[in-house]
C-alpha cells in the first residue's frame, strides 16, 4: 500500500476540485482498487487542527512513511524569504514542503503553480512565488534544480490550470503500483504520455486552422471558424492532450469556443496578462502572428497561410455544425 499526502499551497485549491472529478480511474478506485492510502489530502483529511499538525509532524520527521507528497500551488517565500505570506498549521507552508520532500519517495506537482509558478509568479511577484523545481521555463524553483527525491526522481510536473483529474489519477495509479521508471518525462518534468502532443491534436476546428478562415467575433458558433488568429489560441503552441482527452469526458476549451490559454507551458500566463493579450492574438505590424505554431518558422508560416486561403473550399467558411 502506497501512502499518499496532500498539500495546497499558493492559494490555490483548483486542482483539488479537479482531482475529485477523476473517472478513470476515480478517486474512490485509487483507494479500493490501487491501495492507495490517502493520509491526508485538504477536501477528504478527517484530521484537523491539533491532531492534523501532530500528523504533519510524524510525516515531516519520518515516523510515518510518505511514499507519494503531492503539492499543488505555487510555493511562496515572502517576504524576505521567511514564507510567512503563507502560514499552515503553524509553520510556513515552505518549511512544510521542504521538510517532507525529503522525507517523501516522490514528490508530485499538480498544476501550474506548484510546476513552475503560475499566476501567482506573474511579474512583480509580490510574494516571491515560485514552483517546486522552476520558476517558469527556468530550473531551480524552490527545492533546486539537483533535487531527486528518495526514489531517485526530481518532481514529477503535472501541469494545466487546473490539471486533468484523470491525468492526475493515473500518474497516482503508476508511481503507486511500482511503475515510476515506466514514466518518461519531457525537459520540463512532465509526463511525455500527455504532454507530448498539443491542444490542437483533436481540436473540432483543425479544419478551419488548416484553410485559415477564423472566427471574429465570440458568439459566432460555438464551433465555427479557428480561434488562433484573432483571440490568441495556443492551442498549436501547448502541450496537452486537452482535445484527446476530454474534460468531463465530453468538451474541451477550444471546443466550447474558448481559446487554449496554454496553462500547461512554463510561461503561463503569457504576457504577463498586460492589458491587450488576454484573448488576442499578439501581432507584428497589426498582420504577422508574432507566435506561430511549433516546428514553423514565420516565412513558411505566412507563405502556407497565404495559400490556404486562396484554394479553401466554401465549406470551411460555414459552420458544419449543428448542436
């Protein structure tokens, strides 16, 4: 049996709606199926205050085995780098996550923040925010860019904001069932199984991306026209399986008519949310996407654009859908 503990740091509690939302498998799986023993997690711990604490503590001192630490928000130092922005049980969360990440065979982040900073990280930072091993696309983060858990691991990086329930449930299910050394991490310790593809694999508008008729006003069909040109999708620039793997088993952001907002990258959220990128697409000269998509440079990209929309066919320009 596998013991698992839960914190939340960074104020976030996103991801641990999400996890309860888990179907394949289900939280409730994890624990009669998988024999996962859930010490304590923030919605479904029945220990609180005093008896909570002397938990924590028996964890952080290693009287009580922690197999799996699971940490989902971003971690804060501030101010001066005592961490005392964010206090739990008596101590600064900070302390708590160092502590029991050295106790801890592996340690999990779920999420953005707790990957790589998030939102919370956003320029200025107020709160010295940062993720267990990045801050951002930079290694390092709060426990160093050398830190290996006691199985030998750095942090395992399951990113989104939040992250898949049921991404969360089956990398739980692997590290739990002795399968760590069958998950194969990218750069930026994310699982490759999900984050090797992108967003855009899956997407119901593909069609409309491959001709470039865009949609250009929000309203116009929940599935009409692609989202990349106008409001800043970044679906061809994120890894996800979002459009593979679908959210309640049945959507996903880009197929609702909500543009990808990349919450899987380090760089998230991009632009540092200044006023005029949320939902646009950044441009140069107000024409040339100042991103495009991975793999393609802006002369290939603009010179296959340019053809596309002189040879697409009548339908890409109406809605094919009837909901």
């Amino acid at each position: 049996m596998s013991s698992v503990l839960w914190f939340q740091g960074g104020a976030c509690s996103g991801n641990t709606m999400s996890f309860l939302n888990a179907e394949e498998p289900t939280v409730i799986d994890l624990i009669t199926d998988f024999g996962l023993d859930l010490v304590w997690h923030p919605s479904l711990g029945l220990e609180t205050g005093a008896t909570a604490r002397s938990l924590f503590w028996d964890c952080a001192r290693g009287e009580r085995p922690v197999d799996i630490f699971v940490f989902e928000g971003s971690v804060i130092r501030g101010p001066g780098g005592r961490g005392t922005y964010d206090v739990f049980a008596d101590r600064p969360m900070q302390d708590w996550v160092r502590d029991l990440a050295a106790q801890a065979q592996v340690v999990v982040a779920v999420g953005d923040c707790a990957s790589f900073g998030g939102l919370p990280a956003t320029a200025p930072n107020p709160t010295d925010s940062t993720g267990l091993q990045f801050h951002r696309r930079d290694p390092g983060g709060f426990l160093g860019a050398d830190f290996r858990s006691r199985a030998g691991l750095p942090v395992v990086n399951i990113a989104g904001c939040p992250a898949h329930p049921d991404w969360i449930t089956q990398i739980l299910v692997a590290l739990a069932t002795g399968r760590a050394a069958d998950i194969r991490l990218d750069d930026l310790h994310r699982p490759q199984t999900f984050f090797t593809s992108f967003t855009h694999s899956g997407c119901t508008r593909n069609g409309y991306f491959e001709y470039k008729q865009s949609t250009v006003a929000f309203g116009e069909g929940t599935r009409q026209g692609c989202l990349f040109y106008e409001f800043g999708c970044r679906g061809p620039m994120t890894h996800s399986p979002c459009n593979r793997i679908l959210w309640n088993r049945q959507s996903s952001k880009t197929r609702a008519g909500m543009p990808c907002i990349g919450c899987t990258e380090p760089e998230f959220p991009f632009f540092d949310l200044a006023p005029g990128t949320v939902f646009r697409t950044q441009k140069v000269a107000g024409v040339i996407p100042r991103e495009v998509p991975e793999g393609a440079g802006h002369l290939s990209y603009l010179g296959q654009a340019a053809a596309a929309r002189i040879g697409a066919p009548s339908w890409s320009k109406k809605d094919m859908f009837v909901v």
